[in-house]
C-alpha cells in the first residue's frame, strides 16, 4: 500500500495566527445605518440669509476688490477719493451688498469688527 506523507499539522498555542480569512479590512464598510442620501444637519436652527459663513466672507472678499479697484480707478480719473453717492453710483448695488454682507458676518461671529 502507498505510503501517504502526513502533513504536520499546525497548532501552536494562540499567538499571531495569520489566517487571511478572518479580518478582510480591505473592505469599506459601505452599508451605514439608516441609508439614503447624507442630509446636511441644519446648523443651529437656520442659517442667516441661507448661506454660511463661508461664502459670506469669500462674497465679501470678492466685492472688496472690486470696490477697491473701482476706487482706485476712479482716483486715477478725477483725481480725488470718492466722496459722495453720485460717485460711487455704478457700484451702488455692490456698496449696499457689501455692507450687509459685513453686517451678517460680524454678526454671526458675534463680534462687531469694523473695517
């Protein structure tokens, strides 16, 4: 009769056992309870003007340079600073924005910074 060779069979006490089988953590755990689409948690109860603070400081920052360029655009033609509403007419609607946009903001961050 053929001789079968016996595997030696592997138990050592605990230890590191590597056994690939047990903890695949290759894989991204893709089934969260309560499933859907993420709603965003409305921050404390409503968001002022419907924007966060975010996207009022980069509105803010975009409406300053272009006040500040019409400004010096302005200085370079008449040769003085902008005094009155006539001169700044063209850019009325960003200078009323862009105070309520610094109104809004000091007054999310509870502070009231000027300038």
């Amino acid at each position: 009769g053929g001789g079968r060779v016996q595997q030696p069979q592997q138990h050592h006490g605990g230890g590191a056992s590597s056994s690939p089988q047990h903890h695949h953590r290759g894989s991204p755990v893709h089934d969260a309870p309560g499933g859907g689409p993420s709603s965003p948690e409305a921050q404390d109860g409503g968001v002022g003007d419907g924007q966060d603070l975010a996207s009022l400081k980069a509105e803010k920052a975009t409406l300053h340079q272009t006040l500040r360029s019409y400004e010096k655009d302005f200085h370079r033609r008449h040769g003085r600073q902008v005094s009155s509403f006539a001169d700044i007419r063209p850019v009325a609607g960003q200078y009323r924005r862009y105070k309520e946009i610094k109104r809004a903001i000091s007054a999310a961050q509870g502070d009231d910074e000027d300038g």
